[in-house]
C-alpha cells in the first residue's frame, strides 16, 4: 500500500487584475478596475469589442481593446452571445490575461489567489511518510508558490524554503514564481511540523 496521501487544491482568484494607466480625466496613473462589460460596435458585418474598466478614483472608462473591425461572420455564435450577454466566464478570461493587459498597461496590479478547495484523493494511509498536493487553477493566479503554500499550510516562507533545501519539499515549478495549474508539490512528512502540515493540507 503506498504511504503517500494525495490531495488536491483547487485555486480561484478573488479580484481581477487592475492596469494601471494614465487617467485623462485625473491627469496621472491609477489603477482601472475592470466593469465587468463588454462594449460592442457593429459596422455592417464588421466588430469592435471591448471590455470596460473604469478608473477607481474618477470613474472615467477605459476600453480595453479586444478585437477590432472583426468580420461577424468569423465570430463563433457562442461567442458573439456571450460578449452580448457580459458572460462572466468569458469577461474573467479577458480580465486575467495579464499579458494582453501589458501591452497597453504601464503596470499591472495583480491580487493573490486563494485556495477554495482542498479535497483528499484516494483512501487516506494509516501512517503517511509523504504528501503529494497537486495544484488545480482554471485561471493563472498571481500567487508565489512558496507564498502559497506558506500561507496555506501555516508555516513562514524561510521554513519553506529550507525544507525545499533540505530536500524534505520537492516541486515540479521553482518556489519564487507563480503557482500553476498542474503543478505538484511533495513533502516528506518525517519533518517536525508534520501534523500541522497534515491537518492544514487537508489531509
Ligand atoms: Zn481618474
């Protein structure tokens, strides 16, 4: 029987990134908080959409640009009904593409992520010797891995990190960047904090 309890965290993001830009009305950078809307103009069979932000000191908008002069006939029906209805599945995909929001942002202010879900998989052993949390996220989150699990699990970050030196933490992405989806994070539980590790990683 193996002795490695697996569980799994599944992550969600609690607000979406703000792009910092230069307000016209304000005259100097702030952050745009995103509206959560989209903005459509037809012209004939062509279509610009945007997403709105606004400035979270003046309320002034901001259009982030998703596509411009767009033949409609090329828009998947789905999609098109989902930019009308301001699905917000489909505004959380534009709002967390961080990398699109940089090419017009002069910064990008990102929020930690927070884990929403934390559930055992397979039968627990009777006496565990490793951990295995396997990281679930739909969306990237802007979080540290090593902020993560430090957070998660109740320890400070330097304990982390030398647990990770000492070879007790062995993970599939670097400790310093972010958390991502099917990461994979090992711990041998012959550590001291081993019950507390246990109990905080949903074991
Ligand atoms: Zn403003």
């Amino acid at each position: 029987m193996s002795c490695t309890l697996r569980v799994r965290w599944t992550l969600t993001a609690n607000r979406f990134p703000r792009p910092w830009r230069t307000c016209s009305r304000c005259g100097v950078q702030r952050a745009f908080a995103c509206s959560g809307k989209f903005r459509l103009n037809a012209n004939g069979r062509r279509l610009d959409a945007w997403l709105v932000y606004k400035c979270v000191i003046c309320d002034d908008t901001w259009n982030h640009t998703l596509f411009e002069r767009r033949n409609t006939r090329d828009l998947h029906p789905e999609l098109l009904s989902a930019l009308e209805a301001n699905d917000p599945a489909l505004v959380g995909r534009f709002a967390f593409d961080v990398a699109s929001l940089r090419r017009v942002a002069h910064r990008i202010e990102e929020f930690a992520g927070s884990v929403a879900h934390k559930e055992m998989l397979l039968d627990r052993p009777d006496t565990p010797e490793r951990l295995e949390i396997g990281l679930s996220m739909a969306i990237p989150i802007a979080i540290r891995l090593d902020r993560l699990l430090a957070a998660e699990l109740g320890l400070s970050r330097a304990r982390i990190g030398a647990m990770m030196e000492a070879g007790h933490i062995i993970t599939t992405a670097a400790l310093n960047r972010p958390a991502r989806d099917g990461c994979r994070v090992e711990i041998d539980l012959s550590v001291e904090e081993a019950d507390v590790i246990l109990r905080e990683a949903g074991g």
